[in-house]
C-alpha cells in the first residue's frame, strides 16, 4: 500500500545548518499494516510523514500509494490518498465553521464538487450516526462551531474526518500528545477502533513507548534519519518496554536516555 524507496530531504543544503532529516530511506508497508514510529527528537518521524503527506518535496527517491506515483504530486492532490491527524488539536478542522460544516468538506475530500446543497439530511444522519460513536455528545451539536469544542472532541472528530472516505494511507502524528492522559487514552481507543474496522494503512508517531507497543502490528524506530530498528508480528506481540529500550540503545542511538521519548 506504501512504498518508499531511497527517499533523503536535506534542509539547508551546503549551509552551517544542514541538515539530513531523511537518509536514503526505504520502507514498505503492506495494504492494512498499522506501524507505530519511535525516535528520539530530531530522529526524522514527522520529516517522513510531511514527505509522504507532500508537505513540501522529497530531495531524492520515489513514493509510491497504492499502485500510483505521487512524488510529485502536491499536497492538496494526495488529499484524496491519505488522511492525516496532526499533533495540534487546532490544525485539522476549521474553527469557525460548524461541525456538520467540517465533516461535509471532508466527505467531499477528492471528489468532483456540483452545485447542489452541500449538506443533505441523509449528509447529517451519517454525521450524527459517526459522532455518536465517539461517546462525546457531539451528535446533537452538529451546529456548534468546532472553535468551541475541547482539545479531545477537535481531534476526535478530525480522526473521523480523516478516514471518513477509506483513505489508501492514514498519518497520525503524535496525535494524542497535546491531550491530557484520559483524553488521550479515550482518542486512542478510537483510533485503534475505526483502524480495525476500516482495515485502514496507518503509520502512528508516538513518543510513548506503551502506546507503541500496544498498538499495530509494526514497530519501526527511527534515528539521525534512517530506520534503524523494524520489529513485527511475534517480536512485536513478545516486546516490553525493558527489550525496546535495550534494543533501541543497541541500535546505536545516541543519547536515548536524555531525550523525551523514553517518558513512558
């Protein structure tokens, strides 16, 4: 479902601050895996998602979606591939627009638009039906602007937005990270939910060791931008906090022990 093969992104190219975010870096993902990425700050984990999202174009290397090249494709025409979550509850919905509003543009999302009413009673059956799901009360204020919501009701209705359509690729960067833990716990609960169900490709940046292992079929750890460890099926099942923490810092990272991911 992904394929990336030999991608590098250099920021400030031949200038004291260069940097090598991506390293000649490859990776495959099979139709319905669900990787979580670890790494230390720096590490290359939102540089990869912002590549495969098109946030701005790889140096070198190919990305491929389902079949098809999007390289070099701009962001807005990959929209119709790939749902994304960002870290910040505020960048994924509209503040100033009513709930129903959002999730119209996104059922919309690499689609044709006509001119016919852009909400249709059926359109808010099935928001409310999707909302209902999230156990927040939402669907009875599909007319409440989304600027009024809390930091977990935004990131949860923008995960619903986000798959709304059965995108070939699902990107959620630490998307609970700017929530309190028992908000956090209830969006992952969500996420891992509406993943299953949908059977959807999902790469999750997590700085949260549990949540790494816990959830998904693949782990990959990341560093100095390269992947540096790839673990799955039974390794991954069998893995605890103490074997990732040692594997992490058999891997060759450089100061693991200093930085935030290891706030578990």
């Amino acid at each position: 479902m992904l394929e990336i093969k030999n991608i590098t992104k250099v920021f400030n190219a031949a200038t004291v601050n260069e940097k090598v975010a991506l390293d000649n870096l490859s990776l495959t993902l099979e139709d319905g895996d669900f990787v979580t990425v670890i790494g230390g700050n720096g590490a290359g984990k939102s540089t990869l998602l912002n590549a495969i999202a098109g946030t701005f174009a790889v140096d070198e290397g190919t990305i491929t979606v389902d079949g098809v090249n999007i390289t070099k494709l701009p962001e807005h025409k990959r929209a119709k591939f790939i749902g994304r979550v960002f870290q910040d509850p505020m960048t994924g919905t509209a503040a100033d627009m009513w709930i129903e509003e959002n999730m119209a543009l996104a059922m919309q999302r690499g689609k044709r638009r006509g001119l016919g009413w852009s909400i249709t009673a059926a359109d808010r059956k099935v928001f409310k039906e999707m909302l209902t799901r999230l156990d927040l009360g939402l669907e009875t204020r599909l007319s409440t602007k989304v600027g009024l919501l809390s930091g977990g009701q935004r990131q949860a209705i923008t995960l619903l937005m986000a798959s709304m359509n059965n995108p070939k690729l699902l990107l959620l960067d630490e998307h609970t990270a700017a929530l309190d833990p028992k908000t956090a716990e209830k969006v992952l609960a969500i996420t891992k939910e509406i993943v299953e169900e949908q059977n959807l490709t999902t790469v999750m940046i997590t700085h949260n060791m549990k949540d790494a292992i816990a959830f998904g079929n693949r782990l990959i750890m990341m560093n100095a931008g390269k992947i540096i460890l790839d673990i799955k099926g039974e390794e991954k099942k069998a893995l605890t906090v103490e074997k990732l923490l040692s594997a992490f810092a058999k891997a060759g990272s450089d100061g693991a022990a200093n930085d935030r991911m290891l706030l578990i």
